[in-house]
C-alpha cells in the first residue's frame, strides 16, 4: 500500500498534543502519533457497532474455537485441502 502526504491544519492545542507525545517518546513523528489516533478512532468505530452482549459474544466464540494457530500453518492446512479437492492448481 502506497503512502500519500495530506496536509492538514492543527488548532494549536492539538499542534501541542502531537509535539507533547513526540517528546515523551512515545513517538517517534507526528505521522506515527496521527497514525496511533486514527488507529483507535476505528477501532472505535468498530467496536461502536456491537452491543456488549454481541462482543461477549464474539469473544466467546473466539474462545471455543480452539487454540489459536499460526498463520503460515493456517494458510498451509488451506493449500492442502484445496490441492486434495482441486488438484495441484495453484
């Protein structure tokens, strides 16, 4: 994924809060402290959409699904399954 320079104009009190978080060293640029915000903005936005009863839910789900497996491993079991019903035809 490419990256794109947006400009945007900050009030000076958030101006503050992005050089305050650089210099803490909680982040290394004002693009990694932008990034962090929009990061958890969405997340918020995700998560805004379930009741907590729909999120026990999910996670107990989550739980019962078993013990968790590497991704390489996951994507392994998948290319063997389809090359058993499809054949070698990746």
């Amino acid at each position: 994924m490419g990256a794109e320079t947006i400009r945007v104009t900050l009030s000076d009190d958030m101006r503050d809060i992005v050089e305050d978080a650089m210099s803490s060293g909680d982040f290394k640029s004002a693009e990694d402290v932008v990034s962090a915000a929009l990061t958890q903005w969405q997340a918020e936005r995700l998560l805004a959409n379930f009741t907590p009863e729909e999120l026990d839910a999910l996670i107990q789900e989550g739980l019962d699904s078993g013990d968790p497996i590497d991704g390489e491993e996951a994507f392994r079991r998948i290319r063997a399954q389809f090359e058993r019903e499809f054949g070698d035809k990746l």
